[in-house]
C-alpha cells in the first residue's frame, strides 16, 4: 500500500508543477483532464502526507521510549503520545484503504437527473414534483447548482416529467444510487374515504459528458421546432423555440423547452443526449461483462424498486440496503444525508471485501 501511494505523491507533484505552467500542457481539454486528476488526488495525497508526518513522530517517540539513557519522565511523556500517535495512525490507515478502493470515473461528473412519474395518475405526478423538491433542496443544502432542462407539468401542480441538471463538487458520487423506482404510500388528496394508495416515479442518474467525450453526427440526429406549451396545452411561447433531438441510430428522443432561445434549448437537448448515449454505451459494456455498474448497492437500473415512502407511518426505507428511518418529513425536506451516507458506505464495505 505504501509503494503505491508514494507513486500517487510523485504523480500529484507532476501535475502540480504541468498545471503551474500551463504552456507545456496542449490545449484547454488536456488541462481541463489534469486539473480533475489533480483535484481527484488531493484528498489521499493530504492523508498520505499526514499519516506520514505521523509515522515519523510515532517512530521518534518509540525511540524515546526505549532508550534508558532518557530521562524517566521523558519516557512515560513518549510512552503517552504513543497510544495517542498509534490510534491516529490506524484511523489514517483505514481512510487510505478506503481512498484507494477503485474509483468510479464519473464520480466527480455533473450530473443530469430525470423524474418521471410513474403508475398511480395524478397522484403520481404529484409524487414526481416532491422528489423534485427533494433534490433542489439537498442541491441546494450542498451549494450545488440546479438548472431545468426541460419539465412537463399538469394542471394539479405535479410533473409528468422533469429533467434537471445539477453542477458542483462531487455532483454523481452523491446522487449515483438515486436511480431507480421510487415507490410512495400515501392518502391523495382527492381520496374521500382515507384509503392509502400506492403510486410510483422514476429516477434516472446520468454523469454529464463533455462535447468531445461523445460525439453525436449531425446526420445521426433529426431536429423537430415546435411551440412550447404549459399545463392544459397553454402556450407560453408564441415562437417555435422548442426543440425535440431524435437519435436515428439508437432511437432516443430528448425534448426541451425550457428556454426561450431555440438555440439554447437544442444545445441543453443534444447536453441530455449526450449524457443518455455515454450511459446506455457503459451498460453495454458492463452487460457484456456480465456485471453491474453499480451492483453494490443496486444495478441503477430505472425498472428496479429502490425506495417506498410511507407518509402515514413517516417511514423511508432504501430496499437494497434494509435501511429504515422513521424521518420521512426531514428527507422530503432534503435532508438526504442520512440516505445517502448509509449506501456509500455500504458500497465501500463491499468494495473492500472484494479487493
């Protein structure tokens, strides 16, 4: 473990002394790469260096401590700050066996997320724009920013669809095992006789790619304008500002309408495309190697249930991981934490039980 992480050290320092001078780095996309490699090897590189500083005064002290020229007050000092020095070591041993477990690539990618209601109608769609709410509150809670891409909402104030993008540090390592169905029991509004009903929405996690990652042919692509509209077919837009992307080749159709400048819209429509295109290349390629991306704590996969939100009892439960809280107005809120936490870590147990 050590021989690899002083490797890690001299290639931090490498990058270090490229990104001081970038003209010896080829163009903006080279730098824009080292820069996310440096920035993704500063947090072990700063534990390695402090658990070396520790090693060496745990070393120093144990010298003290066994020489009987010292002086008898000295050595019960060094005996001391040994018990303290050998508990830190151990804490800084175990977070450097987690820092080096396998990376996902995409960890610190923005992230595109897609909320689509489900089964149960109205209610449904109801549920849709909670976890909306849910989310731009956690963005929010993280200094993340949060942009709509394109929404479909009714006329009750829920969303049929909605497709946000979310930029800031760590964006998908957070979010990534959000994806999924996510089931919620509860008494509608519209229900007379106090009978729970059970609807559900799903959730898609998509790492956001750059131009030059995915390349998308102009002529792979078809492009429909049309008028922008609002709940009930409303028009909001009295131009045809919004656009629908078809992607010949794999068939994924991507709309957005949330801008009133066609251009911006089919420039965040062709961001999406891009984004489902690197995500559905990625399950191929795991499929073929018989293995789930995130098979840790559940595949991602939109048709697998992930989540039951009961509102009379105030209970959440993540299924995959046996995870009940009895705190379910605080993660509505966007107090996701305590959700998300819990299935990193699980994650990173079973990643070191696998290495």
């Amino acid at each position: 473990m050590l021989e690899k992480l002083s490797e890690i050290d001299q290639r931090f320092e490498k990058l270090t002394e490229l990104l001081i001078q970038p003209e010896t780095v080829a163009d903006q996309q080279q730098f824009r790469t080292l820069s996310r490699e440096h920035s993704e090897l500063q947090e072990i590189v700063s534990t390695y260096r402090n658990y070396q500083k520790i090693s060496e005064s745990l070393e120093e002290n144990l010298q003290i401590a066994d020489d009987a020229s010292e002086d008898t007050e000295l050595r019960d000092l060094a005996r001391e700050e040994i018990k303290e020095l050998e508990a830190q070591s151990r804490d800084l041993t175990e977070q450097l066996e987690l820092l080096l477990l396998p990376k996902d690539p995409d960890d610190t990618r923005n992230t595109i997320l897609e909320i689509r209601a489900g089964t149960g109608g109205d209610e449904a769609a109801l549920f849709a724009s909670d976890l909306f709410r849910m989310y731009a509150r956690y963005a929010e809670s993280q200094q993340w920013k949060l942009e709509i891409l394109n929404e479909s909402p009714t006329d009750i104030g829920g969303f049929k669809e909605v497709v946000i993008s979310i930029s800031g540090k760590k964006v998908f390592s957070k979010l990534k095992f959000e994806g999924g169905v996510h089931r919620v029991q509860r008494i509608p509004k519209t229900e007379t006789q106090g009978r729970v009903h059970t609807s559900a929405a799903t959730v898609a996690v998509l790492p956001e790619v750059e131009d030059l990652e995915v390349e998308v042919n102009p002529n792979d692509i078809r492009v429909d304008v049309f008028r922008s509209s609002g709940p009930g077919g409303q028009s909001v837009n009295t131009t045809d500002s919004a656009v629908r992307i078809t992607h010949l080749p794999s068939g994924l159709v991507v709309t957005c309408q949330n801008e009133k400048s066609q251009l911006k819209n089919k420039n965040q429509a062709l961001k999406v495309l891009r984004a489902r295109l690197y995500e559905k290349e990625l399950q191929e390629q795991h499929d073929s190697a018989a293995s789930q991306r995130r098979g840790m704590v559940g595949s991602g996969d939109r048709s697998e249930r992930i989540r039951t939100y009961n509102f009379p009892q105030g209970r959440m439960t993540d299924h995959r991981i046996n995870l009940t809280l009895y705190k379910l107005e605080n993660i509505m809120m966007g107090q996701l934490d305590q959700v998300i936490d819990p299935l990193m870590t699980h994650h990173q147990a079973e990643l070191l039980k696998a290495s």
